[in-house]
C-alpha cells in the first residue's frame, strides 16, 4: 500500500491492545487495513501500555500446577453471580459465556503462540468481601506487564510478511465515520499536528477507540446513582484519548450503546508523583495489614474494609460520604511488604522481565518504591507518633474532618488484639490476614500480624486514598461476531466495535462488576472473533460473486 493511498479492505480506529491484535489478525487472515490513533508512536497499545498485565483464564496449566482446581461452570457461577445481569442484557451475559469458556485457548493459548509469557504463580484478585468473588486465582501476571503484550503485537505486526498491506497513521484523529445506504464507506480523518480532514475509504470500520474514562464530564454525568454525587475531583487513570467520541458517533450513525453508567472506577488511588497529564492519578495495590479508616477516622465496619477483596465494594463505602476518600494507615514495615502499585511503570523488574531482581522483591519487599511514594506522592505523609501523624494528615485534607482521639483509639483497640496473642484473636481483618498467608501467591507478600503503632516497624505512614476514573464496563452492543447492533438488535452491516469501546464485549460483558483481569482479555478476545466475522463475511461474498 503506497503512503498517499486512502482505500483499503478495513479501517480501525484506535491502536490500543484490542486495535492492535484485529489489525493482525486481519493481516493474517488476508485484509488490508489502515490504523488510525491519535497518539504517539511511542504510544502505540494505549492504556494497555501502562497496565499490570493481568489476564482472567480458567483451568489453565498454571492454575492446574499449583494444585488449583478450576473449571467453566464455576467460573461462569462467579462471574454472573458478580455480575448480577438483569433480564435485558442478552448479549453481556452470552459474551461472558463465551469468554470464560473461550479465554484459557484463544486468549492465553493464542497469545503464547505470540511469544507472551505468563508468570507460573497466578494471583488471586477479586475474592469479594464473604469469598462472593473468584472461588479460586484466576489472575495470570503477564511476564513482562501490559508493555510486553503489546510489545509482542506490535513486533508481530511489523515483521508480518503482509506488512506492506498495512497503512498506520498516528496523531489521526476520526472526525466522522462516513455511511452510504445503511453502512460505513471509509472516515474522515483530521491530523491532531494540524491541517485540513481526510477521507479513508473501506468497505469495513472496525470501533477500537477504547472507553469514556478519559472524558471526566462522561464520567460525571453518567456517575452510578447509587454512589451518590459524583466526586467534585476525579484523578485520571484512563487513556486520556478514551474521550467517548466514537460512541458518540456510532449512535449518530444508528448504533446501540448501552450501560454507560457501569464504570470500573478505583478507590484506592493516589495522585501520581510525576503527573504526565491532569489529575493523573495510580491505583494502589493497599497493603492488607493496614487500618483504614473514613475522613473522621473511623475504621469501616462492621466488617473491616481491605480493598484488595474488592474493588466495588471499597468504591460504595467510600461513597458513603460525599467527600469520597479514606485514609489507610500503616507502617514502613508493613508499607514495604505489602504495598504495590497496578502497573507497569512502577513494577520495573516484571517489566524488564528481571527475574532475580523481582524475586529479590518478593523476599525482601519494595523499600525503594515506598521511599519514592513518601518522598514525591502528596498523598503520603509519615511521622513518629499517631497525634504527629493525624496532624499531617489534616493538613493533607485541609477540611476539618479528621478527628484524631477517634482514629488513635481505633488504631489502639486493633493493636491491643495483636496483642493477645493469636488463639484469642477476634477481629475479622487478623483472620482475613492468616486466610490470604494461606495461600503462597499472598504468603510472602502479606505481613504477619504486625501492629501498627510498632515502635520496631517505623515511621507511621498514612495514604489518601480517593476515585480515579479508569474503565468502561458498558459501551456498543455488538453481537458474537463484534458487529455493531442497532437498537432494534439488527447489525449495521460493516461496523464492528472491539474492546472497551464495545463494553469489551455485547456491550457490557462484565455486568455491574468484574472480576478483574479481564479487560485485556476481553480486548483480545472481542478484536479476534471481528477480524474472524470479517474476513469470513468477505470470503463468503467472493464466493458468491464467482458461483
């Protein structure tokens, strides 16, 4: 394809995981294509870029050598029970069917066959409050974080022998997907380095711009009602070019989308240290040997609040007051064990794919990265002693919330039960603790009963945890072939819609809640089964042409 060229069998828009693995597909399947993104070439994959990496499969050879014992039927209870679909949403839940019993062969199987590699130990995310979440890890660490999956695609696409079958346009941003009686024709494209509009000619468009979090007014106008009002701030943990624009456009053009006010958004989220973009913020992975406790300084209850155990649940309580943050309190010897940020940017030595340097981390904790938190992050502070430390955290809120005796004596009351010695420990977070040492995914990483008011484990350090928008769960309706669907359930004949822009499937896959490690998965699993839809469709129309 020469460089002026503007037709080809297939446009996606959106360089992300999920734009990236239907362009090689379609590659390897025959197509032509031409990739529009807005951003940078060192930007290329998108939020997949920056993510951790998790995938969601089911009875894989990992989980089965470390004697877990999984399977479809109870991965589908778990998930639809999390999921809590109701009865209208036909195509989610034959999406998350289709997933669960897909995901172990032709997301995991097809991505090793790519070069991927997953790390041997499988964590366990999600677990729920009451084990109401994953019965079993299911959480499959990609060896090398989000970057070496895309990584791995990219190389892919740029050795493919088909290679010169591939225009890709960055800083090329879809103004309008162009329709001639009944289905897209091609998009006019703008250049974000200036200049006047273009027009890409195909006979298919294929949706893979990701989804609204990088819009916070999206996010504030489609905020769950049953999380109160929406956040005065939002920190940012979305692909900033997620704008929602191209769901804008396919319901200009007839298309269905649904579920926008189911979002994945964090509690536990600080602002970044080192901000590339407003209100840029990090998830957290908190430590679990932490108290938390709500602006007062009331530790949740009646059971005790570990975000870890879910994510959704940390949101609602959290929501439960208007200011929507909390504070985690901890220590250095628990910080340092325990504490861990989502994301490949902060986890360097699974990056670089450094073994010893990562099992050095495991046995002796992050010191380095904690150290970078309390230094560079405002949402750390520390001190030597609890009233120095209410203090500081005071000044951190600047809103009179915090009232120091009460979160002294919370602290106190839970230490004093340390104390006791564990035959006589009763408190629901000690015994979620000695649960997650169970289990050798969690074992070295999780402290062993340490107080925190601990003379020995010092400074005392304090995290201000608060939203960050992060991902759609709803989006385009699309049937299991990823067509576009209109409101009326028929597709629009050459509109496709993949990943996050399509709710990672049916146009909400996941329901009202996930279960984590399953969004790249779905990005994989949705941009496959198009590129299969489309050159199928186009085969079938040739042969029709020549009988």
């Amino acid at each position: 394809m020469s460089p002026g060229d503007t037709q080809a069998d297939v446009v996606v828009i959106g360089a992300g995981i999920a734009g990236l693995v239907a362009t090689l597909e379609l590659l390897d399947r025959g197509r032509s294509v031409v990739l529009l993104d807005r951003c940078r070439p060192e930007e290329v994959g998108g939020l997949a870029r920056e993510a951790f990496g998790g995938m969601f499969m089911v009875d894989t050879a990992e989980q089965r050598r470390s004697g877990i014992e999984d399977s479809v039927g109870l991965a589908l209870a778990d998930w639809n029970r999390v999921a809590d679909f109701e009865k209208a949403d036909v195509w989610p839940r034959r999406w998350a069917e289709q997933y669960v019993s897909r995901a172990r062969d032709e997301v995991g199987g097809w991505l090793k066959g790519r070069g991927v590699r997953f790390f041997p130990v499988v964590n366990w995310a999600e677990r729920g409050v009451y084990g109401d979440g994953n019965s079993v890890p299911r959480f499959h660490l990609t060896w090398g974080c989000g970057k070496a999956l895309v990584d791995a695609m990219w190389r892919a696409i740029q050795t493919h022998p088909r290679r010169h079958e591939l225009d890709v346009r960055f800083r090329s941003r879809v103004t309008e997907i162009i329709m001639d009686g009944g289905r897209p024709r091609g998009c006019r494209v703008a250049s974000e380095n200036g200049g006047g509009e273009q027009e890409v000619s195909a006979e298919t468009v294929v949706v893979a711009a990701g989804g609204i979090g990088g819009n916070l007014d999206i996010v504030r106008r489609e905020w769950p009602k049953d999380l109160g009002p929406p956040p005065e701030k939002i920190l940012m943990g979305s692909h900033y070019y997620a704008d929602g624009a191209m769901h804008e456009e396919v319901e200009r053009i007839g298309g269905n989308v649904t579920h926008i006010d189911r979002m994945w958004n964090y509690a536990d989220a600080v602002r970044h240290p080192d901000p590339a973009r407003p209100n840029h913020g990090l998830k957290l992975i908190p430590p679990r040997s932490g108290i938390v406790v709500d602006p007062t300084g009331r530790r949740y209850g009646p059971a005790p609040l570990i975000p870890t155990f879910d994510a959704y649940y940390a949101l609602e309580r959290m929501c439960e007051d208007d200011r929507k943050y909390y504070w985690m309190v901890c220590n250095w010897k628990i910080a340092k064990r325990e504490l861990d940020v989502s994301g490949s940017q902060h986890n360097p030595s699974i990056r670089e794919q450094n073994l010893p340097r990562f099992l050095l981390s495991i046995l002796l904790g992050k010191p380095v990265l904690v150290r970078h938190f309390i230094e560079r992050c405002p949402d750390f502070v520390t001190a030597d002693t609890l009233p120095e430390l209410a203090r500081r955290m005071a000044e951190v809120t600047e809103d009179g919330a915090l009232d120091a005796d009460l979160m002294e004596s919370e602290i106190r009351r839970y230490d004093a039960t340390i104390d006791r010695g564990k035959a006589l420990f009763n408190d629901d977070q000690l015994r979620r603790i000695a649960q997650l040492r169970n289990w050798r995914g969690d074992r070295l990483r999780t402290a062993k009963f340490q107080k925190i008011d601990d003379d020995g484990a010092k400074p005392l350090i304090a995290i201000r945890m608060t939203v960050m928008a992060r991902k759609s769960l709803g989006g385009i309706q699309t049937d299991l072939d990823s067509r576009v669907l209109r409101p009326d359930g028929e597709p629009i004949p050459g509109l496709y819609a993949v990943g996050e822009a399509a709710g990672f499937g049916g146009g909400g896959m996941h329901g009202k809640r996930s279960l984590e490690g399953t969004f790249l998965g779905g990005c994989v699993f949705s941009a496959r089964l198009a590129a299969r839809s489309i050159a199928g469709a186009r085969d079938v129309a040739r042969a029709e042409v020549t009988a």
